[in-house]
C-alpha cells in the first residue's frame, strides 16, 4: 500500500509498502524423483498469497501437493511430491535365510 505524508502543505507518497505481484507469465522449476517441471501460478498473484496445486497434475504416478509462493514478483515452489509405487510391483524379502516376495 501506498503511504502519504502531509508536511507543511506538501504532500509525499511513500510506496516502500508496494510488492510486485507474479503473474501466470512467470514460472518456478520443481524436480521429483530427477524429473524437473516448470510450473506456474493459474493468475495474478499478490505477494506474500499461495496457491496449492495437487502432484497428480504433474504426473499421474505422483501424490501430495505442491505450492506455489509470490514474493515481491518471484515465484517460488515448495513440494511434498511423491512417486506412487505400482500395485504390481513386488520385492524380495529375506528373513532368517529364507527369501520370500512381498
């Protein structure tokens, strides 16, 4: 926001409060399991506002969410993203010298 100050008469804006928004234009770069992806904010974005973007729109293997954060114009990503094991994968598991799959 914008600040205005009255001396003698004389009136001054003071705009050190003023924040760069981010726009659907910029872009943030986040990488799981080695695979990087530019993603961006849906919108005009006012700095210091998130917005959340489930991992699935990535990939469809992908679980949790990720989250995008406008400060003072840069787009910023933090993410919980992870790969979804397949349900017909198996692994060998050896307990007291036998070998079972699992």
């Amino acid at each position: 926001s914008v600040l205005v100050t009255c001396n003698d008469g004389v009136s001054s804006p003071d705009t050190s409060g003023c924040l760069a928004a981010c726009d659907e234009t910029m872009s943030a770069t986040i990488t799981v399991v080695g695979e990087s992806y530019d993603v961006a904010v849906s919108g005009r974005t006012a700095s210091g506002d998130s917005e959340t973007f489930q991992c699935d729109t990535l990939d469809s293997s992908y679980h949790e969410a990720y989250v995008l954060t406008c400060t003072d114009g840069l787009l910023g990503a933090s993410h919980s993203c992870h790969k979804m094991c397949q349900t017909t994968t198996s692994v060998n598991v050896v307990l007291g010298g036998q070998t079972y799959q699992a």
